[in-house]
C-alpha cells in the first residue's frame, strides 16, 4: 500500500502541471518500474477541479514463475486527495476506494535448505514476497539508510466486492475466499498527532482476516503456520489495530 500512495502522491502533483495523457502514461512506466512489474489500466480519468483520480480495470502483472497471469485486478480505484497538502509536510488523503478486486496468491514449495547435519528447514515462496521475509536461513539483510519518508495520511479506506484465490501444492483446485467490506478511517504513516493507523498494520489486518475465515483447515493451520499467524496477532493487539 505504501508504494500505492507514494504513486499517487506523484501523480496528484504532475496532474496539476502535465498534460493528463502524457502523465498517465508516464506514471503506468513509473509504476511498473517501481513494484517491478507490469501495470495494466484500461482508463486513466482525471479530474482537476474535484481533485480526484479514477482508474478503472486495473492489473498487476504477476512474475512468469506462478500459474496466475494477473496477481491483482481492480474493477476501479478511486481517489480523492486534498490538493493544498500537496505542498505541506503531511498528504492528505480524503478518500481512497477499491471497487471488487481479486487478489490471486500462490504458495509453491522450493528445495529444502540443509541447516546442520540434523536440521533441515522446508523451504516456501510466495507471489506477494511474504514469506521470504518471515523464513530466515542466514543473517538479517543490511539496509542502506532510509530517507525520510513522505508523511500522509488517508481519512478514509473503503475495499469493497474483495474476493481471493488462494493456490498452493496442498491442492489441485484453488481456494475461493470473498471477504466482507473492508473500512478503515486514518490509515497512514506520519500523522502528527499519532491517532491513526499505520498502512502495515491495515495489510496485516486484512492477511489476518483472510486465514482466519479460510474454510479447508490443513490450509489454515498451514498458512498459520507459514505466516506466523499468532505473532501477526500479537503485533497488532500491540499497535492498537485489533
């Protein structure tokens, strides 16, 4: 969701100043290169005196390696954003909407990583790079320091019609999962008086969400399991998200 925002924070800022054609396709190349990969939207609307963004049948390109062509497609996204925030220290975000997207996560397993002589550890990949982050065969990463990010802040999140394809080795035929409407009021990362929800949290909320009503329970347990289901818990009892 962060790199969703910061996209269009970018774009609200060209649209006052570019032709909308030539900022629309600019901003699909921007994109693509930034989640690194492909992005597909049918109509790039752009209203300059509601201050709003539309998009509509929009699709994120899944990498060659999973079964899925698509790993998201949104029927519209739309965005309304304060144009004044634009140039202060915290963006502000009316409103932003997700109408009916399908989400297609796929789970494959890899080759088991040897640990010592009497400890093999099973090795996962995922389509949204969720678990490479949570199995661990070597030292922690070293990151570069980070630069300051742009602060924002939404007022309101509203993900409507969700539905969820779920596809691992457990079984041949994907698992259909449709979740309720999703709504959440100040999600973002810098409010000044700290009363809000960070965007993370509100990705882990709706990942907590989705295990938790998944009807096959092997896959459940598994995904639990994978996932680190009751530190994900824990983490948002702690941040106030649950």
């Amino acid at each position: 969701m962060k790199k969703i925002i910061k996209l269009f924070i970018f774009l609200a800022i060209l649209f006052s100043i570019f032709n909308k054609q030539i900022v629309s396709y600019a901003a699909l190349h921007f994109f693509s290169k930034w989640i690194d990969r492909e992005v597909i939207v049918d109509k790039f609307k752009i209203n300059y005196t509601d201050s709003l963004i539309v998009l509509d049948k929009v699709q994120i390109k899944n990498s060659k390696e999973f079964y899925y062509n698509n790993f998201v497609e949104i029927d519209k996204i739309i965005l309304n954003y304060n144009f004044k925030s634009l140039f202060t220290n915290l963006i502000i975000i009316n409103n932003l909407i997700f109408e009916n997207p399908t989400f297609f996560l796929e789970l494959v397993e890899k080759p088991s990583v040897e640990l010592s002589p009497f400890n093999t550890q099973k090795m996962y990949d995922d389509n949204v790079g969720g678990v490479k982050k949570i199995v661990k065969t070597g030292h922690d990463k070293i990151w570069p320091k980070k630069k300051r990010d742009v602060n924002f802040i939404i007022s309101e999140v509203k993900i409507n019609g969700t539905k969820v394809f779920l596809k691992t080795f457990l079984s041949k035929v994907p698992t259909e999962i449709k979740l309720p409407e999703i709504f959440y009021t100040k999600v973002g990362n810098g409010a000044t008086d700290g009363n809000y929800m960070h965007h993370k949290d509100a990705l882990k909320l709706i990942y907590y969400d989705l295990i938790k009503i998944i009807p096959d329970l092997e896959l459940k347990n598994f995904l639990k399991k994978i996932y680190n289901y009751k530190s994900l818990l824990g983490e948002l009892s702690e941040s106030g998200a649950y």
